[in-house]
C-alpha cells in the first residue's frame, strides 16, 4: 500500500543498515508459526536451565524491541527517537509477579521511574500493568464481586494503596500514566480502580489513561455508562483504546467454562468497534483524551482525518498516537515528521523478565494477518532505496 507512511527513508532513520537485517532475519523467523513455537519451546527450556541463551536473546529480538536492562540504557534510543520528535514510554517489565515482596519492589520501582522521568518533555507519560502491584487472585475475585475474607481484604488495601501512591506521583509530577488492560478475568477489577483515580486525579485534565480493548464487544456500552454516569459528570477521561492483546487466550478460556467468548467474532468486527469507539470518543472529546495505541494503518489515519476537520492543533495534548518499540516505525516516525503526537512503548528490564513480552510480540505477529508482511516489506523497501542511493 503506497501511502503517507511508505516512506521509509524516514521511518527507518534511526536503523543502521545492521538493524535493518536483524529486524528482517527477525520478522521472517515470526512469520513462520512453527519457528515460533519451536524457538519458545527451546528459550523457555533453555531459560529454565539457566543455559548460556540470554547473549544471544539480547543480540537479537530483545534488542530489536526493547530498549534495555536499565532506564540508564534506555537513555541513548530515548535521545535518538527525540532528535525525530518521537516521544518515548518507559515500560519496566513487571510479568508473573506473585508475592507481596514483589508487589511492594514493583511499587517502589514505578515510583522511582516517575522520578526519573520528571521534567523530561521527551517521556511524557508513565505506564503500569495493574497486576504487577497485587495479585492475580485478588483481581479475579474483586472482578467476579466475591466476597474478600478478613486477610485478602488486608491485601487488597494495600493493592489499593499501591495504585493510589503510583498515580498520585504522577500526578503530583505532571505526568500522565498509562495503566494497561490485562485479561477479561481481572479487569472489572481494574476498571473500578482506574475510575476511583479518574475521580480524583481528573478533576483539571486526563492525567489517568485507563485501557479499553475493543476486541471487547461490550467495551462500547462501557464507555457509554461511564459518561452517562452523573457521579462522573467532573471527570474529564483519559482513555488509551487498543484492539486487545489476549485473543486467543480470552477464547481458550471461554471454550473451557462453555461461555459466550468476551471477543468480537472476527477481526472485521473488531475493527468495527475500534472504529465504533474512536467515534464515541471523537464526539466527547471536550470530556475524553485520546491515546490511539495501534499499528492498524486505517486507525491511524481515522484520528488523523478527524483532527484535520475538527481543526486541531496536531500536538495538541488531547490526542496521541502509540506503537510498540520494534514495530511500525513507518507510522511513529512519520506521524511524528508531520508533527502529530507519537510515542513508543519502550520495554526494559532483565532479559528473562522480558520474555513473557517477546513471546507474546511473536506470538502476535504470527497470528495477525499482515501484519508481518507489512514489516517485512517495508524493511525491504527501506534496504533496496538505501541501495539505489549508494550506487
Ligand atoms: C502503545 C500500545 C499499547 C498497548 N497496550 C495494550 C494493553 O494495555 N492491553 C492490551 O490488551 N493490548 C495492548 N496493546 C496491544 C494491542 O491490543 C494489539 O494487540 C496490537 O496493537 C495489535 O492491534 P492493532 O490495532 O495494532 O492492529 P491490527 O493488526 O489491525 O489488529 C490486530 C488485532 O485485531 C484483533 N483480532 C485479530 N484477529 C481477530 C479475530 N479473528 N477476531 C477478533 N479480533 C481479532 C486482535 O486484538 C489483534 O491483536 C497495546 C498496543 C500498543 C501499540
């Protein structure tokens, strides 16, 4: 498809020609389903093992889609991508955490990520997995509205408080959070506590961004009930929409307790609510702040026509756009060019932290149609112009 982000002198400024291949070598190996498998099956062992792997998994995908061990690390891309305009969101990887140890170090760790991020124009937002603050269990019941007994109401303050010290440094720093979506089985849970902090940090402007998942059927009437609701009538919202990232997951489950799956039926029809959401937030928009997180091309340019229309000012801070570092730079790197707001997600932690991050990168890759295609070709696209310009 030849259209405003084809052009891939821009998007691929900041790859040396090394990137490049790497990244072709590495979407080639996600395009084949087998090869995935195989190579998760074969680092899970090897990881499990403690064989010598995490060298070469650094080399490869974990450099190619994360931005290091460290914040420190991460420093150098978070220049580079600034010199084009791009901004950046640290992500530390915080997957499979289960004890209160862990919650609390999470905790601390997120709040020490805000304070090196304050006052930096070029990472204007921080970003936390609900789960990685309480335990899985205690989202599955407050979703399913079980009773707590006298201990996991203990535990569930101090979920509450840890949410509640995170975005309240945000806030007290200016810095607008991100706070991702996990899976159907949790996520009543974290909806009620995003819409608590919403109500108290929302009061001037969207510094709370909760998630909505539009491969949800029901996410649309969610977004509808929030804003009719009259007790929210002083909340101005933040909301990054997503298509979702546990499909297959989501349908598994479904099929094993014999439940109407949570998903759309088809990628048309998430599409069609991705769509049906954007709309509803475009005509609330004097009550809602939009985050766009997608590598859908359409989407993309569906926020940007509006913006055109409604005569907004592109780096209004209303409206951003978000990909995931490693992938669809074309749109980042050019979005930014033409002087909307763009972000990368920016993973960064231990390698064998991240992995869980990556599989599901492949994972994702392989079983979205195009998608790699897509990748892949512009990579080529971008070798061959380098090509010709040298000769
Ligand atoms: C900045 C950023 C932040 C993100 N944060 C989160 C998050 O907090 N939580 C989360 O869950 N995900 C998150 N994601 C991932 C996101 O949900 C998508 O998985 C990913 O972006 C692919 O969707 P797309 O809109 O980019 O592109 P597309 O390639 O157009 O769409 C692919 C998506 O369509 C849906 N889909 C594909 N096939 C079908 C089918 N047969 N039936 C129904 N639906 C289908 C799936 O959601 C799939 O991921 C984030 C993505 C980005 C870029």
């Amino acid at each position: 498809m030849n259209n405003i982000f084809s052009n891939t002198k821009e998007a691929f400024s900041l790859k040396t020609n090394f990137e490049l291949l790497r990244a072709q070598f590495l979407f080639k190996i996600i395009q084949n389903r087998t090869l995935v498998k195989v190579s998760t099956f074969l680092t899970n062992f090897a990881l499990k093992f403690y064989l010598p792997v995490t060298p070469i998994i650094k080399m490869t995908v974990f450099n190619h889609f994360c931005g290091g061990v460290s914040e420190l690390d991460c420093n150098p891309v978070i220049k580079k991508m600034y010199e084009k305009k791009v901004s950046s969101v640290l992500d530390f990887s915080t997957e499979a955490f289960n004890s209160e140890v862990e919650f609390d170090n999470c905790y601390d760790k997120k709040i020490s990520i805000i304070e090196f991020i304050k006052h930096r124009p070029e990472i204007p937002f921080a970003v936390f997995k609900p789960t990685c603050l309480g335990s899985v269990d205690l989202f599955k019941k407050k979703t399913k509205g079980e009773d707590l007994n006298y201990e996991e109401n203990l535990l569930w303050i101090k979920v509450v408080e840890r949410f509640e010290g995170v975005c309240q440094k945000a806030h007290d720093n200016d810095i607008k959070i991100l706070i991702d979506a996990e899976e159907v089985f949790v996520q009543k849970a974290i909806d009620d506590l995003a819409l608590l902090m919403m109500l108290k940090f929302n009061r001037k402007k969207s510094i709370i961004f909760n998630t909505v998942q539009m491969y949800r059927w029901d996410r649309l009437e969610y977004l509808n009930n929030l804003l009719k609701d009259k007790s929210n009538k002083d909340v101005i919202f933040g909301f990054k929409l997503v298509r979702g990232a546990y499909m297959e997951k989501e349908r598994l489950i479904a099929k094993s307790l014999n439940i109407k799956s949570p998903i759309c039926s088809s990628k048309k029809e998430t599409d069609i609510n991705f769509n049906s959401g954007l709309d509803f937030i475009f005509k609330n928009l004097e009550r809602i702040s939009l985050v766009c997180a997608s590598h859908n091309e359409d989407s993309v340019i569906k926020v940007m026509d509006f913006i055109k229309k409604r005569n907004i000012k592109f780096s209004d801070d209303k409206i951003w756009f978000g990909q995931l570092y490693g992938m669809s730079d074309n749109i980042t790197f050019n979005l930014a060019n033409m002087g909307y707001n763009s972000f990368k997600i920016l993973p960064f932690g231990p390698v064998r932290n991240l992995m869980p991050y990556l599989i599901r990168r492949a994972e994702e890759n392989t079983s979205v149609e195009g998608q790699t295609g897509r990748e892949l070709q512009l990579i080529i696209n971008e070798k061959n112009r380098r090509a010709i310009e040298k000769s």
